[in-house]
C-alpha cells in the first residue's frame, strides 16, 4: 500500500481515487493471470484431427480393397451393408460421415427425386463429396441384388 500512497502524493489524487486505481490494477493483473491459464490449457487439436482422420481414410481404403478382392463373399464380417433406397435415417446412421442431418438430407433428396439408381447419385446430394462416397461405396448397395 506503500506504493499507493507514494503515488498518491505524487500525482496529487484522493484516497478514493487510489483505492479505485489499486482495484483496477488488481483486476488487469489477475485477467493477464487468466489469459496466461487459458492459453496454456488450450490444447491444439487440429493435428489429433487429422491423425485420426487419416486413419480413417486408410481403414476405409483397406475395406475397400478386401471388398473389391472379394474377400469372403464380397462383405467383410461386421461391415454394414445399407440399401440406401430403403434406409430409414437411423439405419443410414450407421454408415461412416452420416450423422441426423445427412441421413435427412439423403431421405428428402430421395423422396424428391425418386429412388437412386446407382451409389454414385448420392453425389448430387448436399453435402456428400467423391471422398465421402468413396469411403461410402463399400458399404451401400441400391436394390437388393447390388453387391458394390
């Protein structure tokens, strides 16, 4: 408080003035104080993001090509094969990069235009780009006797 009061009768301020201006001083240093917390916590989650999309992505390659080795009978055990003309959205859920507001997306672009005729229609639906529905492919079909 020392340092107050030299600076109060240095520039001539009240007491008032100098218990507001300890006040300020104390509320600058204790928000740098939270400002130096924050940023220390913060972690940076961008590279764990892309590590695990990436793996991701080589999974699904490696589905794929077991699938178009025809591994098995063309289907891998535990892999989901989803008829898109008939899914309800909690069955296209299931498919990787679907979550509600695709699986909406898909049924109203179905029920707009009719059923898909091939995986690749899903292309002209809002939101699924060629990666999507290379990852995708693997696990849909569009009648009952497709197999890709």
């Amino acid at each position: 408080m020392r340092f107050f009061y030299r600076l109060q009768q240095k520039i001539s301020i009240t007491s008032h003035e100098a218990a507001a201006l300890a006040v300020l001083c104390t509320l600058f240093v204790g928000g740098l104080g939270v400002r130096t917390w924050q940023g220390a916590s913060t972690a940076d989650f961008s590279s764990a993001y892309l590590a695990v999309d990436s793996l991701f992505d080589a999974q699904a390659g490696r589905l794929r090509a077991d699938l178009l080795a025809g591994a098995g009978d063309g289907i891998l055990i535990g892999t989901p094969v989803v008829n898109i003309n008939e899914a309800d959205a909690e069955v296209l859920q299931l498919l990787p990069r679907i979550g509600p507001a695709m699986a909406q997306r898909i049924i109203s672009y179905r029920n707009a235009h009719g059923n898909f005729r091939s995986p690749d229609d899903l292309l002209n639906v809002t939101g699924i780009g060629p990666k999507t529905l290379e990852q995708l492919l693997p696990m849909i079909i569009t009648s009952a006797t497709d197999s890709t």
